[in-house]
C-alpha cells in the first residue's frame, strides 16, 4: 500500500495516487466494498463495470470529503460564471 497521509480540510486518511493520466488524486486509504479503483505500487485504475475483480477497492477522496468543493481547481465554465 502507498504511504497514508491527511486530509488537509477534513482529516481524513488519504493517499495521493497516480492516475492512469500521470495526475495525483486522493484516494480513501481504507478499501471499500463499493470502490470503484484498483490500488497497486502507488497508482490506481477505474474497475470497469464489466470487469470481474475480486480484490480490495478504494474510492476516490473527492467522493467522500465533506469539502471536495474547495479543492478542485476551477474550470473555464466556472471563469465565465464569475
């Protein structure tokens, strides 16, 4: 498993992993039943619904922080709505 660390706002048990996209993203460090993300050597993957996986999953830290909102980084929709 990937060193644990805190969530900066809310706490939370976190690890920053490695996307498929090269980008770091919270992920919950504890696994969960309905995780959608496989954790392996420091980076993680979407299990795709189709997919058969028996192994722990994990969630996205996005999905469960009660201050996501002021974490993520604006988008171009977001500047014209200023």
């Amino acid at each position: 498993m990937s060193e644990v660390s805190n969530c900066r706002s809310c706490n939370a048990k976190i690890m920053m992993l490695k996307t498929a996209t090269g980008k770091f993203m919270p992920v919950d460090a504890a696994p969960v039943s309905h995780g959608n993300l496989e954790v392996h050597n420091g980076e993680c993957r979407v299990i795709r619904k189709t997919e058969v996986y028996d192994g722990d999953r994990y969630i996205s830290h996005f999905a469960t922080c009660v201050n996501a909102k002021q974490h993520r980084k604006a988008t171009s929709a977001d500047q014209h709505q200023a």
